[in-house]
C-alpha cells in the first residue's frame, strides 16, 4: 500500500493508453448496451454493470474507491450531501421496530435527524455520553439494538471518541460501530484501525475543502459479519423481495452492506451524488494531506492564543497540551493533529460572542466549516437553534460556544483579525 499522502492523489481514476490523464465526468443519466438481456442481466443483479445513474455511475465509483482506500476500508459509495450518508448508514441496517445507540455530542443535522425524523420512521435512538464509563453506556443497549453512531471529533464541541472503547461495547452487543470521521479525515483518523465497521463523511466539509460541493461518502471496512447475527439483521440476511428473494450476505458476502445501499437505498430513496460534485470533491481530495496539515498547525497557533487572552473563558482544542483528550489523540491520531475547528467562549458570555464575531473582518460568518476561508459561527443561534438549553449542554454546547473554523490563510493574518475584534468585545 502506498503513503496515504499519495493515495490523495493517485488512488480511484488509473486510466489506461489513451484514456484522459484527468478523472472524466460521465456526465450521463444512463448507459447504452446492446441486447435486451444484458440489461435484463443487470436488473437482476447477476452481472455487475452501469445502467442508471440514479445507482450508480462511474465518476461517482472512481472517488468513492479513492475514500475507500484513504480510509483503508473495503468499499465505498457517494452521497448527496452529509446527511444522507448518515441516514443511508443507519437505515441501512434499521427498520420501524428496531433501536439504535448514539453519542449525544454530534452534528445538529445528525442529531435533528435521529431524534425527530428517524423516529417518524419508528425507529428509536437512546443518546449517550461518550466519556461516560463503559458499564454505564451498556444500560442504554435494548435487545432490538441495531448499531452505535458516533463522531471521531464531535462537531461542533470538539469531544474526541474513544473509538476502540466504543468500538469493544458495540460489538460486546453484536452490533457494527459507525463513525461520522468529517472533521478528522482519514488524513490524521482511520476509525477502521481502532475497530469501528463503518465510516461516514459529509465531504462538504475538508475533504470538498472549498465549500463548493455538497456531499457525503459511506465506507464499509468489510469487517463486520452480519450473517452472524441472522435474527439481527434481516435485512442483509433475508430474502429481498425486489429482487425475487436475493439475499446480500450470502451473495455478496463483506460487499453485502454497500451493495444493498446501492441497489435498494438509492434505487428506492435517490439522493446519489451528482457527477460533476464527485468530479470537484476528486480534485479537493488531491490536496487533502496538505491542507490538513496547514489547517492544524494554523488552529494549534490560534488556540494557544485565545487560551492565553484574558477575554476568553475557554479553550476546546484537542491538540492543546491542556485538553483532557489530549493522550487519546496522541494515540489515535496522525502525528497528534486532528482538525482546524476551535469552540471557545469568552468571559463576558453570549452577548460578547455576538459583537465579537460581527466585529471580524477577514473571518466570516457562515453556515459552514472545515473549507479554506476562515469562519465563525455561534452554534446556539445558528446550526443549533432547534435545541433546548438541556440538548445543547448534552451536544457540549455551553450557550457560548462559538466556533471558529481556522482556514489556511496566513496565521498571522488569522491571528490580527482575533485580536481587532476581542478588543471591540
Ligand atoms: C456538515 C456535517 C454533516 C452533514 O453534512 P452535509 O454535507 O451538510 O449534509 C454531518 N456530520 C458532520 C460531522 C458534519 O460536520
């Protein structure tokens, strides 16, 4: 296996003599064959092959194969955003009836997602505390328990996942982990080498890295065996009915979890990533190691800052020699760096992370993080307005959170802006 910096850059697209040096975009709804049953074929599932792009399509399979290998997992499929990556992942493998195990500190999105919209579909989730000792996380698994959900680095509140602790109680229960890896990026976090089974990105966020497109991958490791749990997991290991009684397990073996959310979810659901927006996530892709590699050194710097400045209350930065989490990154993480998003709170409390952020210059103030662009945001008024004041504690968002994504500007620059504003706050 080659370094992973290279992989960025030359894993998924590998053309043959003639064949454009660049990833082409099959900018193609659909795909020609030349008798009926080759097609027939392909609908039956007995040979693979492209026929609708609402499936599958080959710039898509090209990025998704270069994730797979970034992250060291088996196989991989696009989405079209985030969300619909952590929605495919547990409904994969849940149905009404069934119940699943999530970490409380997440995205809003996820947890939005999980507490209200999942349940419509009967599908229940008991919210956990990460840190919380393992015994005590036991308590909330159930007999129809499906899986346990869980971020390498909580957005936005900065808590790190003890992924092998995790990893160990999910399959104590015989259910798979899933690891939302968006902020670490398989750059400085594999979750599978730690235990998890599956991994999921929004890669609208470092991997795009320039908040031009919206997306999402899946990555299964190949690692967990469904048809171990029989009972479990019907849906991997029973007959699928829109496919005269297939069953993925026993036709597809370890590619059962990725082929089934091919054929069934996105048949059935859509949400497939368009081609071009797979097209523009290969080429942020192609600088990932680097931009990483800026984005921590440049957030390192600016944490320590703020940590030192007398307006600030607070500082939740892993890499900081102060964190509680920094022995788990030192041994979970790349080189001990994990990403460039800061939560900090000043001590003047909510009202001065309003006329501090609106007093920035360069910094901006978006729905967005993890892209080139430095960028606030106060997560209390914006992304995590829905929640009551109890969700947002057990997120780990103190009411003045702000958080401040750290681009890859020059530092210096970064730093004149934080200190213009702090003074005005
Ligand atoms: C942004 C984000 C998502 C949702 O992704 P979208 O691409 O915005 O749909 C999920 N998880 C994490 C950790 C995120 O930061």
């Amino acid at each position: 296996m080659t370094h992973i910096n290279t992989r960025c850059i030359q894993s998924g697209w590998k053309p043959k003599k003639g064949e454009p040096r660049v990833l082409p975009i099959y900018q193609s709804t659909t795909f020609k064959y030349d008798t009926s049953e080759q097609m027939a074929k392909l609908f039956d599932l007995e040979e693979p092959g492209y026929f609708y792009s609402r499936l599958q399509n080959p710039t898509n399979d090209f990025v998704a194969k270069k994730i797979a290998e970034l992250e060291g997992g088996r196989q991989a499929i696009l989405t079209a955003s985030g969300q619909a990556a952590s929605f495919y992942a547990v409904f994969n493998i849940c149905e009404a009836g069934d119940h699943f195990v999530s970490t409380s500190a997440l995205y809003g999105g996820t947890f939005n997602l999980f507490q209200v919209t999942m349940k419509k579909l009967g599908i229940e989730v008991t919210f956990i505390d990460q840190d919380a000792p393992a015994e005590e996380i036991q308590k909330a698994f159930k007999p129809n328990t499906k899986l346990v959900f869980a971020e390498t680095i909580a957005n936005p509140a900065g808590n790190i996942l003890d992924i092998k602790k995790m990893a160990e109680i999910a399959h104590k229960n015989g259910v798979p982990l899933i690891v939302d890896n968006t902020f670490a990026t398989p750059i400085h976090c594999r979750p599978f080498e730690f235990g998890a089974d599956i991994v999921t990105h929004s890669t609208s966020k470092y991997m795009d890295g320039h908040a031009c497109a919206l997306g999402g991958v899946i990555v299964d490791s190949g690692h967990f065996d469904w048809s171990a749990h029989t009972e479990k997991f019907p849906g991997l290991n029973k007959p699928d009915e829109s496919y005269h009684g297939l069953i993925y397990s026993k036709t597809f073996g370890p590619d059962a979890y990725i082929t089934k959310a091919t054929v069934q979810l996105m048949r059935d659901l859509g949400s497939m990533a368009s081609p071009q927006n797979a097209f523009l996530l290969n080429l942020g892709l192609e600088t990932l190691h680097l931009r990483m590699q800026r984005h921590c050194e440049n957030a390192l710097k600016v944490a320590e800052y703020l940590e030192k400045h007398p307006k600030v209350a607070w500082v939740n930065y892993a890499g900081l020699k102060s964190s509680p989490y920094y022995e788990l990154v030192q041994k979970q993480f790349t080189n001990g760096l994990t990403c460039g998003v800061i939560a900090f709170g000043l001590k003047a409390g909510k009202e001065n992370a309003i006329k501090f952020m609106d007093s920035l210059q360069m910094i901006a103030i978006v729905t967005h993080v993890a892209d080139t662009r430095s960028c606030v945001l106060h997560p209390a008024s914006h992304t995590h307005r829905q929640l009551s004041n109890e969700q947002l504690l057990a997120a780990g968002i103190n009411p003045d959170l702000i958080r401040l994504s750290v681009g890859i500007e020059h530092d210096s620059d970064i730093l004149a802006d934080l200190e213009q504003a702090l003074a005005l706050s």
